[in-house]
C-alpha cells in the first residue's frame, strides 16, 4: 500500500467514535483481553474528558484521510489517574491500526508526543511496556531495572 499523505493532528470529539474502534481492537485483539463495550465506552470517554482538560494529551494519525492510530501521554501530575513520576512525561498508550505497522508511523507519532512533551518542559519521558522493547530501543528509549509500581510492567526512559 502507497502512502500518499501523512497527517498526526490533535484529538477532537469528532474522533470519539472511532477512537473507540481503535481502543476496542487494541485491547482485543493486541492485548488478547476481554473487555465489555460498555467498559471500551467508559475508558474512552474518561479519556475524552482528560485530554479536554488538558490533564493528557492525545494525536490521532491520519494516513491518506483515514484514522489509523493515536498516541496518548501526559506530564505525570496527581490530577491525572497515574502520576509514578511527577514532572516526567509518560507514553500511555500507542495504537497503530495493524495493516500500517512497520511504515515508520508509529516514530512519527512517538516524536510528535516527545516534542510536544519537550516544549511544555519536560526534560525526561518513560514508558511502561511489557512488549515491543526493540520499538522502543529504536526510538531512543533504554528499559530500566525497574517495573512500574502501577502496572508492573518493565519502565523505559529516555
């Protein structure tokens, strides 16, 4: 497939309903869990209302018009429901729709979030992930000794 157009723009409401689908296969499908559509409903919306207070930040990827990923992350605070590391930046959740991995989009989104992270003064970002650890070796991140005490995941830094 010919990539013509690449766009990674902000999360608006218009994306809520297709988020949702995104968020669905992520867990279903990537993560293997069960999980209720009125729970998929219930996470996405609380996103929703996080990332319109600003307390979180989402991009949603767009390749040739059409969703296909997003990238959540935030500066740890205690106003948000996870705060390991306060003024750290923190990668939450990266999603890419499965038929576009392996094109350099998920980079695009992880450089995107780690400038706009950088720009409101974060000097360091982490990541917790139990999984793609040479993604993540790529982008500039070295796993830690460490496992979150939220998660229990290995932490990466960078």
């Amino acid at each position: 497939m010919l990539i013509e157009r690449i766009e990674i723009r902000p999360f608006g409401y218009e994306d809520l309903n297709r988020f949702k689908e995104m968020f669905s296969t992520y867990f279903r499908e990537d993560f293997k869990i069960e999980i209720s559509d009125a729970k998929i409903n219930f996470i996405c919306n609380e996103i929703a209302e996080s990332v319109t207070r600003k307390i979180t930040w989402m991009d949603m990827l767009l390749v040739d018009g059409n969703l296909s990923g997003f990238i959540y992350y935030q500066i740890d605070n205690p106003e948000s429901d996870w705060c390991e590391r306060e003024g750290w930046g923190f990668i939450r959740e990266i999603y890419i729709n499965s038929n576009m991995r392996g094109k350099g989009l998920g980079t695009k989104l992880v450089a995107g979030a780690e400038k706009e992270l950088y720009n409101k003064g974060v000097r360091y970002i982490y990541l917790t992930s139990d999984e793609m650890g040479q993604f993540w070796n790529f982008c500039g991140y070295k796993k830690t000794e460490k496992l979150s005490d939220i998660n229990h995941d290995p932490i990466y830094e960078k």
